[in-house]
C-alpha cells in the first residue's frame, strides 16, 4: 500500500509501505501518480499521453472482466470452454482485486474510527 511523499508542486516524489507522517497520502498501487513515479528516470520513461493510455487501459481490462463475469453469468460462454491459461489469469485477477477490495474496506474502516 504506496502513503506518497509530494512536493510543492503535487508531483510524487517518494513511496513509503507504512504511513510515514499523519499528513502521507494513500494512493492505490494502479494510480497514474503512483506509476508516472515509479518510471520516472526510466530510459524511455512515459509522457503523459503514455500514462493517460495505461490508465485507461486498466479501466478498459476492468471492463472486460465485467463484461466476461456476465457472459458466464448468462451461460453465454462457459468458464471451462476458455484456454486454460486464460482461466488462470482470470482467476488471479479476481484473486488480486478481492484482496485489494479487502484492503480498502480495512483502510476505510479504520480511517470511520479516527
């Protein structure tokens, strides 16, 4: 869970696992300042339009596993008739997103109790 540092002008200048002051910002891992940070440096690093695509792509996936969840729902398709390797990659993503659901809620909980 990334608490970021930022400076005068809004832009992230460090990560931290735990909240380092009272004042520390949470953001989630996917967030685009999160990621513009992490590849900043980086030969080839991203421009805005690159991070504003990666965005909407992860918006995009988000979607289609909608999108998919109901076509199962709707036996329009049926799990098992999909590649084994994508069953696999579908499962750890819900696998993923309930974890980082659960993490929320926590957060949000404790955050209700301040």
């Amino acid at each position: 869970m990334p608490y970021v540092q930022r400076d005068s002008s809004g832009r992230v200048t460090a990560l931290f696992n735990e909240r380092p002051a009272e004042d520390a910002e949470f953001l989630l891992p996917t967030h685009p300042d999160v990621f513009l940070f992490l590849n900043s440096g980086v030969e080839g690093s991203v421009d805005g339009d690159q991070l504003l695509l990666a965005s909407l792509d992860s918006k995009m996936v988000r979607v289609l596993d909608d999108l998919l969840d109901l076509l199962i729902e709707k036996q329009v398709i049926l799990f098992t008739d999909l590649p084994v390797e994508a069953r696999q990659k579908i499962l750890a993503r819900k696998g993923v997103r309930g974890h980082l659901q659960n993490l929320s809620i926590l957060v949000e909980e404790s955050d209700e109790t301040l």
